[in-house]
C-alpha cells in the first residue's frame, strides 16, 4: 500500500498544524502510523491521496449514517448553495429542521441550533445552571461531551488514548463545580445526590457511551439518573451528539424509554456539515436569550448548507425500514468479529448498540470506564494497523465508536470479517 503523498502531506502539516491535524485522534500516533489524507468519498468507501481505497466505519466519526456523498444530500446542498451559504439572518430551513427534530425527539419542545457538540454541550451546562440557580453538575468518567473546561475531566476518547491529563489550561475554577461519577454505577450517584443533591445544577449523561468505546447503560441506570434528578430538582441532560438518529429516529431516549429535561444533538442533524443544537422543555427552553435572560449566540448557527445537508438526511431515514435495514447490518457485522475473535489470541470482547460498536481488547465485560481501559492498546493498534493494510478504515483509538452506514454493502461487511478472522487466527 503506497503512502509516500500522504507522508508528504503530514510533514508539510506537522509545519503548520499543531500535531500535523486538526483534532488529536485523527493523528492515528496511538495505533503507531501516520495519517491517511483523504481525497474522496462514495458510500461505505473513502480513497486517499495515494489512491488507497477504505472501506469506512469512522463515517466522519457518526453523522455519514447514509455513507459519503449521497444523491439527496449532495443535491439538497447544490441546490442551498445557488442561493447563498450564510446570511447571518433568520432563513426558512432553520425552521424546518427544527420543526423535524421537535417531531423527533421525546424530551425537545424547542431547539436552538449551534455549530458543534461542543457548543450544544456548553451552552446546555449553562441554561441548566440558570433555570435552577445552581452551580454543580455531575459528569461520568469516561464520558466525553467536547472541549469543554469544566468537562474536560476524565473525558475518555482522545485523551485517554493519548495517555494525556485530562488538559493543561483548565483551571481549577473551571472543573472545581465537577463532580465526576462511574458510569453505570448508580449507587454512587445516589450518594452523591445524598450529599450534594440540592446544589447539582444537572447530571450529564451520553446515554450510550461512544467515547470510552461503545458502552451501554445497565438495565435500569438511566432511568435511575432520572429518578434521582426528579427527587432534588436537577435537570437531567442526554448528550445524544452521537445517538441521536443514530440508534434510533428518536435517539437514545426514545430506544430506552426515559426522558430527559435537555438534550444535546449534532452529526447527523447536519448531514456531514458542521453542526450541533440543545433542546428540551418549553419552559427551560424559554430562559434562553432573547426570549429570556441565559445568553447564548452563534454567527453561524442555523447555516443554510447545514440545515440543508441535515433535512435530505433526516428524510432519508423517515423511509419505512431504514433502521431495521441498518440493525441488520450492524448485526451482521457484529456477530461476524464476535466469532473470528472468539478462542483466539489476543483476547477481545465487542460491545454494540444498533449500528455503534467497539471492539474491545480486553476479555471483557466492558461496563465503564475502569474495565474499558484494562484494554490491551498495543494489539489494538496492531489489530488496526492489520485492518488498514487490508483496506479497513476503524478508529484509530481503542476508545472510540466505530459506525456503520446504510450504504455499507454484505460484501463490505465480510470482507472486514474475513480480515478481522485473519488477524486472530495469527495469533499477535
């Protein structure tokens, strides 16, 4: 497999970009090689300078639930862009996508878009802290929920993949009104609550988690948090930038039933264009700037193309058994790697809700962040970089989510098998 453009590319990059990438993961250090840049691409494939051709199940880390450059988003965004790609003044696509994703999620009466999960996170930690009058909020370790200073502790992902602290720059005024709790351990948010309940602001929660690898909630944990934040008045927040119309049209929240007060969206509401939003109820909703006294704001927020690129989506997964076509596959892959790891060295356990899975190199059970780090990462980035040479384009973090698309075909899916059993019957 020739790299010599893409090596090219890196060391012009490492000159002008911190790390030689704009955003730590896709640095690919943890798993011993140096980026592949990409040029294009096509459904379930992606081609890189070199002309090497991956099949993908990063899917631009989540929102591709349809693949690369599908005919009703690319048309949706030819069309937006003959009229203009920002106005910085209310448009009627905004009110659209809203009016879907109203519709759509359980806990949301009202949205307002941002340009990130981040952003989404950020600006629904603050809402929350206004409406209730306080300052603590509850974090689970292992969960990420963006570049965010008073989230930024034990935030999983790519910081535990670069063996890095939680970040330098994050003053202790920053995380000192964080409390950090195991996930699925709802004893001890309990005693957290006993504690401290009527100064938490809100517990915040990815409802599957995608940042320590793919981990559900154990049977009954998220209704538990909802149980709890009822009980002292906290406002329960889903960080559903992952899972919302992912593992279900509905999110997370709709898969499990439990409803929170404010949720956090983005990836697939814009289609593969930069974007994010929070929601909830009405009345939390209306404390937000103008219509009341929280301010948030965003240049950007609402872009056209965005909006665009997310409406093509969100109405391609309205069609009748789209999601259970997507299970199917998911399935099929899933149990394909859980039978080629099965008795073979290194040890691996697969954790999967709908079309989110992590393989994870560790005999398992993976329940929180603590076992997911018992992870062997040295055969990890040999498993990756095996699957790479094959034209397998995953994560290239043991602590990461790998997804797949409707457009990923069987033969994508054995094809990944067949390398997978490969690298196990090895033996490395």
């Amino acid at each position: 497999m020739k790299t010599e453009k893409s090596r090219q590319l890196y060391m012009e990059a490492l000159e002008l970009l911190p790390g030689g990438v704009n955003s730590p993961v896709r640095a690919m250090r943890p798993v011993g090689l140096e980026p592949r840049f990409i040029t294009r691409g096509d459904g379930s494939h992606m081609i890189d300078v070199d002309g090497n051709e991956y099949i993908d199940y990063v899917g631009s880390w989540g929102p591709l639930i349809l693949g690369h450059c599908h005919p009703a988003v690319r048309e949706a965004l030819e069309k937006t862009l003959r009229d203009g790609t920002s106005f910085g003044a209310p448009s009627p696509l905004e009110v659209e996508l809203a009016g879907q994703i109203v519709r759509a999620v359980p806990s949301v009466e009202m949205v307002r878009m941002v340009n990130s999960g981040t952003e989404a996170t950020m600006s629904a930690l603050r809402v929350a802290r206004g409406y209730t009058g306080r300052e603590k909020i509850i974090k689970f370790a292992g969960c990420y929920h963006g570049a965010v200073d008073s989230l930024l502790v034990h935030a999983g992902s790519g910081v535990a993949t670069l063996s890095l602290p939680d970040s330098p720059g994050v003053t202790a005024g920053a995380s000192a009104d964080t409390i950090l709790a195991p996930f699925n351990d709802l004893g001890a948010v309990s005693e957290i609550m006993d504690r401290e309940g009527d100064q938490v602001a809100a517990i915040i929660v990815e409802p599957v988690a995608g940042n320590m690898g793919v981990v559900s909630p154990a049977d009954g944990f998220l209704q538990g948090l909802r149980d709890l934040t009822l009980k002292f008045g906290a406002l329960l927040i889903f960080d559903e930038v992952m899972t919302g119309f992912r593992v279900a049209y509905g999110g997370a929240q709709e898969l499990y039933g439990v409803t929170p007060d404010l949720s956090c969206l983005g990836k697939i509401i814009g289609g593969g264009l930069p974007v994010g939003a929070f929601g909830g109820r009405r009345e939390i909703m209306e404390t937000v700037a103008p219509a009341g006294n929280t301010y948030q704001a965003g240049t950007l927020s609402g872009n056209p193309l965005a909006m665009a690129a997310g409406l093509a989506t969100l109405a391609e997964l309205r069609a009748p058994g789209v999601y259970e076509a997507l299970e199917a596959k998911s399935l099929r892959l899933a149990d394909g790697l859980t039978k080629a790891a099965a008795g073979g060295e290194p040890e691996a356990s697969l954790n999967r809700t709908g079309s989110m899975m992590t393989l994870f190199f560790t005999a398992g059970p993976v329940a929180d962040f603590n076992s997911a780090r018992t992870s062997d990462t040295g055969r990890f980035a040999r498993f990756y970089q095996h699957m790479l040479s094959a034209g397998v384009y995953l994560p290239p973090s043991q602590f990461e989510a790998a997804f797949v698309s409707l457009a990923h075909s069987d033969g994508d899916l054995d094809r990944t098998v067949t390398a997978a059993a490969e690298f196990f019957r090895r033996g490395e």
